[in-house]
C-alpha cells in the first residue's frame, strides 16, 4: 500500500507545476490577471525599469516687478514619474492644487507660476528663497535655490544735480545719484528734453556725473538726471548748465600820435557773456581830470592834448568770469615859436585830426611862408622828439 502511494505523490506535484499552481505558504502575491510567484521575471525586469527621481532642470534667480506674473521653472525625470512640491525658506507652498483660488499654479512640467507678485510694504508672500523637491516610491530629488525677488524704484532722488556756471573751455560737471532700487537704477542725462549722446568725446557719464570737457555755448541748457531699472524710470529736478564767455575783443585801440591843443580818441569795443563791463586807465598816472569823456561805445577821447598827457592807455573790459586788457601809446607833439620850426605838413587848420608820426628829420620846406601855427617842433620829453632845423 505504501508503495502505491509514493507515485501518487509524484503524479499531484508534477501537475501543479504544469498548471502553475501555487502552493500554500510559497509567498506568492495575487495579481490582477492572475497570481504571479514570487521571484517571478516579469516583476524583475519592472523594478529594474524604475528610477528614482532626477532634477534636469533646476530654477533660477529672478527679479520681477511688482504685480507681474514669473515663472520658478523646475523639471524632474524618473519612473514612475515623481510629483512636484515647492517649499519657500523651508515652507511648503501652497498653489491652486491645494486653494482654488491660489495665485500661485503648479503647472504640469512641475514649474510654479505666479499669475501676479505679491509686495507691500508690511507684506512680502512671494519674495523669498524656493526650491522644487521630486518625489516617487524611489526617492526624492531637490533642485538647487533659488531668490524669487521684487523689483523697486524709489521716486526721491538721493541727490538732485544743481545749476552749474562755468565759462567757455571750461569743464563742466553735473551730479545725481538715483533713487534707491533694486536692481540699482542705471543713469542717463537729458539736455532739453533730449537723450545726451555719450559718444560724443566731450562728454563722459560714469557714475552719476556727467562730465563736459571743453564747454562750449552750445552746450548751455537744462539738464535731468535719469536714473532707470526694470521698474520704470525716474526723472531729477531740473538743472541749468550756464556757459559764459570771457571778455574779448572786437576791437582794439591804436596807438596816435597828435600835436598838443588837439583832441585824440582811442576806439575800443569788448564781447563777451555776460555783457562786459569797460573801462580806461593811464599806465603811469591817472586820466587828464576834466579833459576826458568815455562815450557810450566805450571810445576814450582826450581834449586839449598837453605834453603831459603822453603814455600809454589800457582798455580795460571785465566781466564775472574773466578780464582782458588792451593798450595803446599815446605821442605828442609840441608846438613852440622859440625853436626854429619847419612847416607842418600834419596840421589842418580847419579841424583837430589825427596824425601819423613824423619823420624825425624832415627835410625843410621851400615853400610861401607858414603862420606860427603852421609850424611844429617836439621838445625832448619821453613820447616826443625833438626836431630841429
């Protein structure tokens, strides 16, 4: 009997390993579709298939301006495919998955969106530091972190530039600095209105100077500091470069030579920003009281020239930023009936005039005779020449 039964045996284990039976106690796991054993190599060649999670693209800082949408990009690969959390400064974030009404989205890729950022003085929800954390049955991956942070501009300028007064070759420098912002504000120059050309190799910004070498009166006008980031720009108060010009002249004095008696003028007209002012002196003393006038364009006029009114005359024109100077020699000769004299050929006898120098020896004149007051001599005194027959 016991014999028959050991084939019996054989036969049962034999069948269930035909049919793919499964034997109590085996460890084996139901499956839908049917039972698979355990060790079985088709859930072997699943698990060596999945990953754990992976961050192949990590977010990056951003400065975006108050009110503006921004997007924190993050993207994770492995299988099965890992969800997406966001955490800021260690925080979970909430996004529209957890609040409807969330303005913050969790978008399929896994990147988080802002439909608008947050900011107010007291309260900052959305300026801070994020990272995105990846997730499956595998693991976990976090990205690296990244600053969400909100973009200001101040309105008040830290320094306004002021009116500038410089005369013509000058340099000139004006100076602001911007209002506080993030990022720091840019600065840019306008000169009535007009965006200031940099190119110009006059002209250097650099910080918040602008610098004009060589000024010239073109350059005059009004000036506004720029200062501008992402934000908007912002404009200083305005400043006025003003360029004036030293005094110079249109026209100089000449040196004269008169006879004594006669009148002598010395002609001078100055230009200049502002309007120069004029005015004569005598290099060795001071103008003949009462026998000089100055006219209104400046021109000197000395009456009833005297010995002692010879020397030389300096125009004198100034004005707030400068001072220049012209002279002029005057040379008088003196008539005297005691020396013999020669007949003049410089005197009119209608009318005072001016006259050119003698020659120091003139030759004598053959010719009818002269009044007294035809004829000239110098006496040996500085600025006159004595001549003799």
């Amino acid at each position: 009997m016991a014999g028959r039964q050991i084939p019996l045996l054989l036969l049962v284990v034999a069948a269930e390993m035909l049919t793919g039976g499964c034997v109590p106690g085996d460890g084996s796991v139901k499956q839908k579709g049917g039972w698979r054993g355990k060790g079985d190599r088709s859930r072997s060649r699943l698990r060596q298939e999945d990953t754990p999670p992976r961050i192949v693209e990590h977010p990056s800082d951003l400065i975006v301006s108050k009110g503006e949408p921004a997007t924190l990009n993050c993207k994770a690969e492995g299988r099965p495919a890992p969800t997406v959390e966001w955490y800021k400064d260690g925080e979970r974030v909430e996004t529209d998955r957890d609040n409807p009404r969330s303005q913050r989205m969790l978008l399929p890729s896994g990147s988080l969106f802002f439909l608008r950022i947050v900011h107010g003085r007291r309260s900052k929800p959305d300026e801070g530091s994020y990272v995105c954390v990846a997730r499956n049955y595998l693991g976990e991956a976090v990205s690296h972190n990244a600053s969400l942070e909100v973009a200001i501009l101040r309105d008040d300028f830290r320094q306004n530039p002021a009116d500038v007064i410089v005369a013509a070759g000058e340099p000139a420098v004006l100076e602001c600095q911007p209002p506080r912002g993030h990022p720091e504000p840019t600065i840019s120059w306008k000169k009535d209105g007009v965006n200031i050309d940099d190119r110009d190799e006059r002209i250097t910004i650099r910080g918040g100077k602008l610098m004009i070498t060589n000024a010239r009166k073109s350059d005059a006008g009004k000036y506004v500091c720029v200062g501008t980031n992402m934000v908007g720009e912002r404009e200083s108060e305005i400043a006025e470069l003003t360029v004036l010009e030293r005094p110079s002249f249109v026209r100089r004095p000449s040196s004269t030579v008169v006879l004594v008696d006669q009148s002598v003028e010395f002609k001078c007209e100055a230009r200049g920003d502002p309007v120069p002012t004029v005015r004569w002196r005598k290099d060795d003393g001071d103008l003949p009281k009462g026998r000089y006038e100055m006219r209104e364009d400046h021109t000197l006029k000395i009456r009833r020239v005297i010995s002692a009114d010879v020397g030389s005359y300096t125009c004198v024109a100034e004005n707030m930023v400068g001072k220049a100077e012209a002279s002029a020699t005057l040379t008088v000769h003196v008539v005297s009936g005691k020396l013999k004299c020669h007949p003049s050929p410089f005197h009119h006898p209608d009318r005072d005039r001016k006259v050119s120098q003698p020659p120091l020896h003139p030759s004598p004149i053959t010719s009818p005779p002269f009044s007294q007051q035809s004829c000239f001599c110098c006496h040996g005194q500085r600025g006159q020449k004595d001549i003799r027959g």
